[in-house]
C-alpha cells in the first residue's frame, strides 16, 4: 500500500506539470465575465470539491479534468444561464484512500472558468465569493454534486472609526477601537508579512483583498486556512492572520510533526506570491508553499529532473519526510544565469503550523458525501487537491462584534453603546 501511495501522491501524481503547464499557455480567453452574485440569496451550483486545498477570493485555479464526471460539472456550468454562467464552488474535502467517501468543508468559493482549451480538459478559473454549503439538503451523499444549494456570504463592509477615537477622546479606550479597525490592522498585517514576503510592500489593495491576500500566501496549513475563509468579517480575517505572522515560525510534517522549515524562509515564485496552485495531466491539483531552504535531514527521491517541471529551466527531485510522508520537491536550477539556483515547493496538505495556534482550530462545519473517482461517476470529484502596534485591551471576540461595544455601522464614539454614524475610515497611507 505504501508503494501505491507514494507512486500515486508522489511520482505519478507529478508526472507532468510541464504539460500542465504548457496546457494552461494554450488555453483560451473566453468572451464576457459573469457578474458578482447577490449576497445571502441561495443559488444552486455544482460542486467541485478539491483533497487539501482552500480557494479564496482573487485565487487562480488551474484544472485538468480527466473524470468525465467532473467534466460533466464544468459543461452543466458553462450551459447555465446567467449570473451562473461559467460559475462553479470549489470546496475542501478529505478523502481515504480506502473508502471514496469525502468530508466537505461548509465554506467554500464560487469560481469563474475564465480559460479553457484542450477540448474542455484544461482550465483556468479565478476565485470570486464564498459561499456556504446548505448542509441540511446533504445527507449522507444523497444529492448530487452537480446541483447543490450554496448561499453566498456577505463581506460587511469596514466598520467606520469615529474622529473621536482617533484623538484620545472616545468612551472606549484607543486600543478597543484598534482591534476593530480594518484599515490599521490591514497596515500592520502588512508590515508583519514583510518580514516573511518582501514583495508585500508593493501590494494595492483595500483590508478585504488584503486579508485574502494573506489568506493565500501565509505558510501555515489548510485547516487554518480554512478558519480564515470562514471569518465572518474582515476585521476578525485580519485580527487572526496579525496573531498568526507574530507566531509564526516552523513548519512541521503534518504527520510525524517533524520541523522541516521556517516561515522566514519563504520565497516568491510565482505571480501568486510565495504559494500557488499547480496541476498535472493525472488532473491533481497541488497548493504548494516556496522555501529557499529546508531542515536537515529531508530525504530526496531519484535524480534531477527536467521534462517534468513546473518551473522552466529548474529540475526537480521528490522530497520526503524521515516518516517517508510525500512532503513536495526540490527544484534546482539548471541554467546559470537563474536566481535563486535552488527552491523548495512543500505541499500545504503535508504541513502544519509549529507556532502558537490558540483559536484555530478546524474548519466551522464538514459533511460527508459518498463520492467516486470513476470516469463515469455521477457527480464526479477531482481528488488533488499598521503604523503603531495594537494593546492590550478590553475583550476580543474572535467570533465577531457580538457582545463588544461595537456596532454593525460605526465604532460608537462616546458614552452609548449602540454606536451611531461616524466618519469613514481614514484610507490606508
């Protein structure tokens, strides 16, 4: 079985992302975009669940279908009317090698197929909104992934901070409000990640596309990923993900929890940032994380090569953990004039977070769906994959604004604690 495993998650399931590749620069830019579908309203989409990989707003997504199930589920998207025209959800499963039943996430995304070519094989598709999965018409995998019923969920907008707070003058201490304020933890969370990314200096963009930003890039595991996809707000995203870049530190085998890197050491390379998403022909998809170096003590598998990289002009080698868990690739340069002459590419489904994790436990909420990876299978499923610090002050909900002294609208500003209106928050410098 080990042997199976490993030629199944490792070696074959690597066998060409540089056809992968070179199928993605084929495929073609289809006409038109779907428009943003209402927030809370219930839509009926089919349901892509992918082994260990969390999408999330602004994410590419390459796929390869090969199940004619799962190549059912893109036509019935591309057939359907709008605003769901070319719209699919894209959830996290888990899945056993032994039975083909599959664990659901109930928060997943709604991606747009954006790219296709290959006769409908090769796709790209961009991350556009969560959705929440009607997990009361799921029992037990009687209803098809082909039409499930998904809400989308709401993004509220950043709560306003009153002038008040700003200057010292507000009821509340200062420190309550800055727990609360996208645009100063948005800065700060910037800041944090610098010192792992240095290419986060040059991103544009307002506190949500930020917190997914991160969301996407930190070098932490799917699990957690997964609880920042489910924050009901974007303050509460941001809180969790500056909690998260203070701790974080080693990355470890998810499976023996042996430390096999440090955050530290993550490097960009890809358009992503330092994680992205790669497929191959055998139509697994990878979520890998980039390191310039590894612990001592990874074992490599075979010798460098090059047909097969998803990186031009780099060879790869398979990596393993002592406890022989497929951990990713080594990827060394070939030509002399690349920087830098060598990387790792680790797969988040083979990694845990080695810091302090206090608060991020699994995902919300996960069903069951009895799946198969027949070529014929009904539903079909693709098996993968701020300027100044915050203080300590008054209680934090993790959970969201209830039971603080905030309100939906506004930071309230004086003695009341039902909040009123108050000026927009002040734009990130």
């Amino acid at each position: 079985m080990e042997a199976q495993e490993r030629g199944g998650v490792a070696t074959e399931a690597l066998e060409a992302p540089e056809q992968a590749a070179a199928a993605a620069a084929e495929v073609d830019d289809l006409e038109g975009s779907a428009g943003m579908l209402e927030e809370g309203v219930v839509y009926n989409l089919p349901v892509l669940p992918l082994d260990g990989l969390v999408l999330c707003p602004g994410n590419t997504l390459p796929l390869r279908l090969t199940f004619r199930g799962d190549r059912a589920l893109v036509q019935q998207a591309l057939s359907a009317p709008p605003p769901l025209s070319r719209l699919i959800a894209v959830v996290c499963c888990t899945r056993s090698y032994f039975t083909p039943q599959l664990m659901l996430q109930r928060v997943g995304c709604v991606a747009e197929i954006r790219k296709m070519g290959g006769g409908g094989i090769n796709l790209l598709a961009k991350g556009r909104q969560r959705v929440e999965v009607q997990l009361e018409a799921v029992v037990e995998g009687s209803l098809s992934l082909s039409s499930v019923p998904v809400r989308v969920l709401p993004e509220p907008p950043p709560l306003a901070v009153p002038p008040e707070a700003a200057a010292g003058l507000a009821w509340h201490p200062r420190a309550l409000y800055a727990k609360y304020d996208a645009w100063q933890l948005a800065r700060r969370a910037k800041r944090l990640f610098q010192s792992i990314a240095p290419q986060a200096r040059g991103f544009e963009g307002n506190p949500l596309e930020l917190s997914y930003f991160l969301l996407s890039n930190l070098p932490v595991d799917d699990d957690v990923r997964q609880q920042l996809l489910e924050a009901k707000t974007v303050d509460e995203r941001l809180r969790k993900e500056c909690k998260l870049l203070q701790a974080l530190g080693a990355l470890c085998c998810r499976a023996c929890g042996r430390v096999l890197a440090r955050s530290a050491d993550a490097v960009q390379m890809s358009e992503e940032g330092i994680s992205a998403c790669y497929v191959n022909s055998h139509s697994f998809v990878h979520d890998i994380v980039t390191l310039s170096q590894v612990a001592e003590g990874v074992i490599l598998e075979g010798s460098p090569e090059t047909q097969h990289s998803w990186f031009p002009g780099y060879a790869w080698q398979c990596a393993y953990c002592s406890c022989q868990q497929h951990i990713g690739w080594r990827f060394t340069a070939v030509r002399s004039c690349l920087r830098p002459a060598s990387f790792w590419g680790l797969r988040r489904p083979a990694l845990q977070a080695g810091g302090d994790r206090e608060g991020m436990g699994p995902g919300g909420g996960m069903f069951l769906h009895q799946g198969s990876s027949e070529e014929d299978g009904d539903g079909g499923w693709t098996s993968g994959e701020d300027e100044e610090s915050l203080e300590d002050g008054g209680s934090e909900e993790e959970g969201g604004l209830e039971g603080s002294p905030l309100s939906s609208g506004s930071l309230p500003s004086s003695g009341s604690e039902e909040g009123g209106s108050g000026d927009e928050a002040a734009q990130d410098d």
